[in-house]
C-alpha cells in the first residue's frame, strides 16, 4: 500500500467549489477530483492509523437526510472516526481546516450512566483538572450539555458542569496554510491525540464506549 503523502492543494479547490455549488450536478462532474485529492488519501491515512486507534469510518459526503437543510445537500469535508479502545478519535479535513478530536461525541444511555456515576465522585475531580489543563494547552473541549442537572443529581454538586455533559471530546484546530500539501500532516493530528491522553485514558478507565 502507498503510503500517506498529505493532501494535495487540490482538496481545497474541491471543497471551495463545493461551498460555492453544493449540488449533485458539481460533484458528478468533479468525482475523479474527490477520489484523487480527498477519497483516496484519507482511505491510505486511515489504514495507517487504524492499528493504534481502532477501526476507522470514513463518513459520507451526502448529509444525512433527517438533518440535511433542503438546499445544501453535501458536507463541505470529509470526516473520520476511529473507534477502538473504549473511546473515538475523529478528524476531519476541509478547504479551510484540519480538525483532530478525541472523546465521546453521541453517547448511549449505558455510557452516561457510566460517565455521570464516575463524574460524580473523586474521578470527577480528576477529570476536571485534565479538562483545564488540555484548555490552558489550546484545545477546545466541548460536548452537548443539558439545560439543568439530570435526574438524581443537585444542581449544586461540586461537578454539575460535568454531570450536565452528555458528550465529552478534546478538539485542535490548523488553518489549511499549515497541513494541506504537507506530508507530516499524518503527525499533527496523532500529535494532537496523544496530548489529549490524559482524557482518553480517564475515559476508557472510568467510562468506557462499546463498540
């Protein structure tokens, strides 16, 4: 298998054109430029990472219809999720960004129990600490959040920020300038998941996924 290269400059002209002509007839005429500079580079990347960090799903450029808008039919970047170990590893790239996330981003009802009953406790003040510690770093860390404080539990627990969450992940952000045509891109995401450790780690310990 060829190794990963990058992605060329062409994955950006595929996507600005898409973001400018989010239609079926721009992506029949250009499904040769998708596979070249998108498809077929992230599918080498993918195969390269997957014996670290689990089975890799490359997403669908067509959005999914229950959340499709009517009028922009296709996702403008290609995502990949890597799921393995108790926990997700995603990235995605676009015409103006690479994006590298760990954590749990849609959560079953077992995987909340599990998250909220370690949260609760002296895990959970574990787990804060990473979380300040991976913001002070630079990464985003984000997740859906209920309005008030679930069943069970006060809204005056020590905790509540992390008891409303019901998804957790760790996000680094580049601007195209800095990965696209690079060939070391491959290192700047894995870079960024394995400084995102500690939270990987407190999640396959205390509230691992099954997948």
């Amino acid at each position: 298998m060829t190794a990963f290269a990058g992605w060329s400059p062409e994955l950006a002209t595929f996507f600005t054109g898409l973001e400018q002509d989010n239609s079926p007839g721009y992506l029949d005429a250009r499904r040769d430029l998708y596979r070249r500079a998108v498809l077929e580079p992230t599918r080498t990347l993918a195969a390269e990472l997957e014996h670290k960090y689990g089975k890799a799903h490359i997403f669908r450029l067509r959005k999914d219809a229950r959340f499709a808008d009517g009028r922009h039919p296709y996702h403008t970047h290609l995502g990949v999720q890597f799921a393995g170990n108790g926990t997700h590893h995603y990235l995605s790239v676009s015409a103006r960004e690479l994006i590298a996330s760990v954590g749990v981003v849609r959560a079953r009802g077992v995987w909340l129990s599990r998250f909220r009953a370690a949260a609760a406790g002296p895990a959970g003040a574990r787990l804060l600490t990473i979380i300040s510690a991976l913001e002070a770093e630079g990464f985003t860390v984000s997740g859906e959040t209920l309005k008030k404080a679930p069943r069970g539990h006060p809204q005056s627990h020590p905790h509540i920020a992390l008891l409303r969450r019901t998804g957790l992940a760790a996000t680094w952000r580049w601007p195209a300038s800095l990965w696209l045509g690079n060939p070391g891109a491959a290192g700047l995401i894995t870079g960024a998941w394995e400084r995102a450790a500690p939270l990987s780690g407190w999640l396959r310990r205390f509230a691992p996924l099954e997948d």
